[in-house]
C-alpha cells in the first residue's frame, strides 16, 4: 500500500516588497512540534486565567472599602431619606449662601496656599541646592521627614508660638505690660493661609530638589562665565529646567489643600467654612445628611478633576 505524504504545514500568504518583486513567506500555525514551533496560546491561557483569579481577592477588597461607601455617598445625595425629587437636594444646597461661601473659601485659600508654597518652595531649594553652606544635606533629608508629618502639628506649633497663650504673645505682655498681645491671626483665614503655606511647602521643595540634582552643572559654570548674574542664571538656565517639578509639586499641593480638613479644624478659626469643614458640620453637627452628601460628592468631582490634571502634569514632567 502505497504511503499517505504527511500534509504540509499551513501557510498564510504574507507578502513583503522588495523593488517591484513580491516575495511569499510561509506564516507557521498550529501546535507546537519538538523541532522548537511557536508554543501555542492554549498554553498560555491557563497562566493568564490564574493571574486573572489572583488579581479578584485585592479588587474585591478595593471595591469594598472604598468603592461601596463612594456609591453609598453618591446615592444618598439623589435620594435622600427625607424624600423629594432626585436633585431637590442639590438645588436646595446649591441656592444656600453657606455653600457658595464655602466653595469660595476653599478655591481662595487653596489658590493662595499653592502660590505661596511654589514661591517659598522655589526660593528655598534653590538656597539649599546652589548655595554651599554647612548642613545642606541635613537639611535636604529633614525635608523627606517633614514629608511624614500629620498636618495638626504644624498648626500645633503655630499657636504655640503665635496662638493667644503663645509664646509671641507671652513675651509682648511681659515687655510692654498690657493685658494681651497684638497677634491673633491665627482664628482668621491668613493663620489657616500661613499653616497651610507651612506645612505644604516641603511637598513643593521635594520635586524641586530632585530636578536640581540632575541639572548639569557646567550650563551654569558657562554662564557664569560669560558674566551672567545669578537672577539671569535662574531665569534663562534653570528656571526651564525647574519648570515641570514645579508644576508637579504645585498641582500637588493645590488638590491637598482643597481637601484639607485638620489644619482648619486645629487653628479654630470659626469664621472659616470650607468645603470638607462644611460636609463635616452637615453631617455630624446639623445631621443634614443628604446636604452633607451633596457637598461631598461636589468635592470628590473637584478633587478628582485637579487630581487628573495633577497625573497629566507629573506625567509629562516625568515624576
């Protein structure tokens, strides 16, 4: 009997040019053989299905815990439990004077507490990068600590030197003899501006420090040779080098303070109202819990749309 030749191996046309000739090349399929064959994808299913099925516990975990109290914030502040229309809630926030105060609070301070620190923070890393003065380093790591401090401690700080018991205030009655001292700004919006300033710097400087490390000395030793004076050596060599960092930290800072809630509530300032104080005296003290709800998915909705721009910019700059 005479024998059956073994079929050949499939091939799908795939053509390449060369000039004006066209050239067949055999595209190889089906499973793989022992002469060293593409393995084929059913082999790589099962690891791909086993990764999926380790990946569900954390998920689930995430969906859990924040996801499911989100939902239940976002629902809450559509139907809330006193009744009414699916937005009555929104209108009836929307049209009250505290709100609008409150939102206008919250940009000013968060706008002003930004611009300072990218200021204070620029003019400080470039003290500790280009200025040679003993400590420097020291300096530059107790940035990275300051990194890890909870925001009420420097608010702690500031009335203990500046507070009505302060030290500031302590040391005026002593000298002159009156009954009280000068300083009372921390209770008013420029003590929440300068604790915020305080605290938010370093997460200006951080990014600032790190561009100035890779900035290539010998521009500025060019520069400076040429007779360049070190305010036009900051704005032609190292500000466009500073530039990105800066815009990564500030957009970092500005999303932090929107959403700040200790350093206001440790100041005491009464007459500061901003957003996350406005959901937190809805809630806790009024039990207006759908106005509450309505006021934090309005700052969830700012907070995620400078957070997405935050992404943008750090992702251009590189960070």
């Amino acid at each position: 009997m005479a024998e059956v030749p073994a079929p050949a191996a499939a091939t799908l046309p795939h053509r390449t040019r060369t000039g004006r000739q066209s050239v067949r090349t055999p595209v190889p399929s089906g499973p793989a053989g022992p002469d060293g064959a593409p393995a084929p994808r059913t082999a790589r299913a099962p690891r791909e299905v086993a990764g999926r099925l380790w990946a569900l516990p954390p998920v689930a975990a995430l969906a859990l815990v924040f996801l499911y109290p989100l939902a239940l914030v976002v629902q809450q502040s559509f139907s809330p439990e006193s009744g009414g229309g699916a937005f009555d809630a929104y209108a009836s926030v929307f049209r009250s004077h505290s709100f609008r105060e409150a939102l206008g609070t919250t940009v000013w301070l968060a706008a002003g507490a930004t611009a300072g620190c990218l200021v204070l923070g620029l003019v400080l890393a470039l003290i500790i990068a280009f200025v040679p003065f003993p400590g420097a380093k020291a300096v530059a790591k107790f940035i990275d600590v300051f990194l890890s401090f909870p925001s009420f401690l420097i608010t702690l700080a500031l009335l203990f030197i500046y507070g009505t018991v302060g030290m500031a205030n302590g040391l005026w009655t002593d000298v002159s003899g009156s009954a009280e001292g000068p300083f009372h700004f921390l209770t008013t919006p420029w003590g929440v501006l300068l604790a915020e300033i305080t605290y938010f710097t370093p997460f200006v400087m951080r990014p600032l420090l790190a561009a100035f490390s890779q900035l290539d000395t010998a521009q500025l030793e060019v520069a400076s040779s040429l007779g360049a004076k070190p305010a036009r050596i900051i704005r032609r060599v190292i500000l466009p080098e500073a530039l990105p960092a800066l815009a990564a930290g500030g957009s970092l800072v500005l999303v932090m303070c929107l959403n700040e809630f200790g350093i206001v509530l440790f100041t005491g300032a009464k007459d500061v109202t901003t957003l996350p104080m406005l959901v937190y005296g809805k809630a806790i003290l009024e039990s207006d819990y759908a106005a509450a709800c309505v006021v934090a998915v309005v700052n969830i909705a700012i907070s995620v749309g400078l957070f997405g721009l935050y992404r943008v910019v750090s992702k251009r700059a590189g960070a």
